[in-house]
C-alpha cells in the first residue's frame, strides 16, 4: 500500500509539472492576441459629477485614481489612468463635447485599438458631440472636419458607439479601414455630408440610429441632402 501511495504522488506531480508546461506553451503562442478587458472611465458634461468642482480639461488631469475626466478624448487616450482604447467610456453628466473623437487617437500616438473600446452617454444622459460651441474660436475648423473618425486595420477589435448625439460635422462618423463598428441609440443630425460614413472594407452594424438633416446646414460651406 505504502508503495502505491508513493507511485500515486510521483504520477500527480507529474501530471502538475505537465500541465504547467502546456499552460506556458498556450501562453506564449497566444499572448499577442489575448487582451484583458480595461477598466471603465467616466466622463463629465457640464455638471461637476465626483464633486470636486472641476470641469472640461482641468478633470482631465486632476488625478490618476478617480477615473473621472472632463474630456473624451482624454477619456480614451492612456495618460492619467484612461482608458487606452480598451474598455468603457461612459458619459455620466449631460454636456456638450465640442471635440473631434478620433478611435485610435493617431494625432496623439495612439496607434492602436488595444481591445473593444465602448463610449456611450449613461442612461437618461445627453451626450452631444457637438462641433458649434457658442463663442468658441474654433467653431469653423471643427465644422470642417469629421465628429467621430474611426480608423483601424484592426479585424480583432471592435468599437462600440451608443446613446450619442453626434451634430453639426462634415460627416458625424466617419469609419474607414477594416474597423468592426456598431453604432446603436445614437442620433445624427445637420451633419454636412453624410451623418454615417463607412468606407474601405469596415464593417458597420447600426441599430435603434437616426440620421436627420444632413446636408442642410449652411456653414462652413452649403451642402446637399445625403442619405
């Protein structure tokens, strides 16, 4: 019996030492392609969420531990504990976004999606990304220039857009590559040329979405209708 026993442990740490193999050798043939999902971010409108009386860029930089930021694309940029372009980035307070989102964010050395990036407004919030911001300087170039561009050669990741009012742009967004996109809850309107623009060979999946007005918007330059 004593010998059984010690044969039965010598074969279980065996089989241990084997499948500790097996789980390096899975780990390093696939660990290019496996992504951990990221945290979720917040992102404040105009109305101060986490009670520390800031606002727009001054959240953005605040701290790197509440996860709260003021702009978007701070929100899915990698500094001060963002998102990085994989996870959640959520809208929690209503508010005007004058801001071109960009998904990867090239301009800022963001090159990648680094997982299935999600922005969306929270429930019973407005999110509206906006180009005409009443008074701002920059109210003509962000008109003459796409709300949401979405860029990537990626086929393993995907973007989702939900409960965003995307308005006054050329296009509202923009996606191009071989970017995976689903848009769903979202509304486009008075955007120049077209309120959705999918090109090369994405994918665009678009549910519960509203396209109005495009093309009947005078400013920066008069349009035509699109679909």
């Amino acid at each position: 019996m004593k010998k059984f026993n010690i044969q039965r442990k010598t074969f279980l740490r065996l089989v241990t030492f084997a499948l500790i193999i097996v789980g390096l050798i899975f780990t390093a043939n696939f660990a290019k392609n496996d992504v951990s999902a990221n945290h979720p971010v917040l992102v404040e409108g105009e109305r101060d969420f986490d009670g520390d009386g800031l606002l727009g860029v001054m959240e953005d930089g605040d701290n790197a531990t509440d996860r709260v930021y003021g702009t978007i694309s701070a929100a899915l940029l990698a500094a001060n504990g963002a998102a990085n372009a994989n996870g959640q980035v959520i809208v929690v307070t209503s508010g005007r976004f004058p801001e071109i989102v960009k998904i990867p964010n090239t301009d800022a050395g963001q090159m990648t999606l680094n997982g299935v990036t999600v922005l969306e407004g929270a429930p019973g919030v407005m999110a509206d990304i906006d180009a005409v911001l009443a008074g701002s300087a920059n109210n003509a170039a962000r008109q003459a220039a796409p709300g949401i561009i979405i860029n990537t050669d990626q086929v393993d990741r995907s973007v989702i857009l939900r409960n965003l009012n995307i308005r006054n742009w050329t296009d509202g967004i923009l996606i191009s590559g071989t970017a995976r996109v689903q848009i769903t809850n979202c509304r486009l309107d008075s955007n120049i040329t077209f309120g959705i623009r999918a090109q090369g060979t994405s994918r665009v999946l678009i549910s519960n979405t509203t396209v109005n007005a495009s093309g009947m918007r005078f400013n920066p330059m008069p349009s035509i209708p699109n679909p």
